[in-house]
C-alpha cells in the first residue's frame, strides 16, 4: 500500500501542511526577534548584552532562513517541483538532527542538577543571570519527570514523521517523473524508404507488358501461311 498522510491524506496535502506551518512559526519567530533586536537599538536598552545580541541575530538568521525554505516546500508541493522539495526535507533532516542533540542536552542538564537545591546552585553568587537560571531550574524540578519527557520526545516524534512524509512524496514525484518519461518515448521510424525495395523480374511485369520469346511473332503463329505450306509439303 502506497504511503499516506495521517494514513488516508494525500502525501502533497501533507506537504503543503508541514511546509506552511514551518513558514508560519519560522517567519513568526523570526520576526518577532528582528523586531527586538530593531526595538533595543532604537530605545538604546542596555538590558541586552552584546554576546546575546550576536546570539539573537545568529538566532534571527536561522529561523529566516527555516522560514524560506518552508516557503520553497509550500511552493514545490504546489507547483509539484521535486528539487523545492528536496530542499525542504534536507532543512526537516537538519532541524531533525539538532533537535535531537538539543534534547538530549535539556535531558542530561535537569537530570544533572535535579538533585541540587536553590541555595547550591546558587552558591552566594549576585550574578542576575545565574540568579535567573536556577531559580528556572528549582521551578523546573516541581513538574513531572513524564511531562518533562513527553516534551522532549513527541517533538522529536513529530519531527521525524515530517521527514517521513516529505521523503515519500519526493519520492512519488521522482517516480511520476520517470513514469512520465517512458510514456513520452515514442517509435522514430529509419530515415529512408518505408519498404525494401525489390529487382525486377519476369514476375513483376505487367500482362500488357510480357517479354518477347522467338515463337512469340506472327510468323510462328498457328495458322499462318507459311506454316501452312511446310505442312503441305511434308504431307507430299
């Protein structure tokens, strides 16, 4: 049975549906921080640092970037362009991979300081953001371990079978296009002359046009009067 989407859906519906939810969230996300960083300039905040404002632009071009390509999938499910397509699940594969890596390090990270109390971690320090990062870290330890995982995983989930989808319906659009290709391949015919042409034989003349043999003329006739005296003289 051919792949589907949510199991009965057209694959190119499930495109079409990755692709622009993955430009709605990149290009919201995006703008939302070019907005920020445009917005601490013109006030002149100094709230920001200047490595996380690199951090923020780095950020920024990122999601701009997620959000183009998810523009290219929506356009190459649309249009049926397999290389748009291709494109777009490379960007899924890439997402895909750093989810997972950044997963793993939320996981390894409150699994290491679940143990560790407030006053540990903060360890008589006047640091604002180390202040803030575990006071987010004791807020942290008060939600379930099944949550906590839930939301590592069933991103990690729904990521993978985007890939999945997308994969498949380049796929089918590679094998339509070959389909395509054979159907289009039609029978040329030699240059030349449609039959071989035959020599000429006796068999090929025309009635009104038979060769002549030597009994053929007047004088070999049956009847003629020559004929008839050489009969008569071998009757005498």
């Amino acid at each position: 049975m051919a792949a589907k989407f949510l199991c009965c859906l057209p694959l190119r519906l499930g495109v079409v549906v990755i692709s622009f939810l993955q430009f709605l969230f990149s290009g919201a996300a995006a703008g939302l921080l070019w907005w920020a960083l445009w917005y601490n300039h013109e006030n002149d905040l100094a709230a920001i640092t200047q490595s996380m404002k690199t951090t923020v632009i780095i950020v920024a071009v990122i999601y701009t970037v997620a959000a183009l390509v998810g523009l290219l999938g929506f356009l190459g499910a649309l249009l049926r362009k397999n290389a748009f397509v291709k494109t777009f699940y490379v960007l899924l594969c890439a997402v895909f991979g750093f989810q997972i890596g950044s997963s793993i390090w939320y996981l390894v990270t409150f699994y290491r300081n679940r143990g560790q109390s407030l006053e540990d971690c903060l360890n008589g320090t006047t640091d604002a953001n180390l202040i803030a990062y575990c006071q987010s870290m004791d807020a942290y330890k008060r939600v379930p371990q099944g949550v906590l995982i839930a939301s590592a995983i069933v991103p990690i989930l729904i990521q993978g079978y985007a890939c999945y989808v997308v994969h498949q319906y380049s796929n089918r659009l590679t094998q339509q296009r070959a389909e395509q290709a054979r159907a289009a391949q039609v029978f040329v015919p030699p240059s030349g002359p449609a039959y071989q042409p035959v020599m000429r034989n006796e068999e090929t003349y025309p009635l009104t046009n038979q060769i002549t043999y030597p009994y053929a003329d007047n004088t070999h006739s049956f009847g003629h009067q020559a004929q008839k005296s050489v009969d008569a003289g071998q009757k005498v």
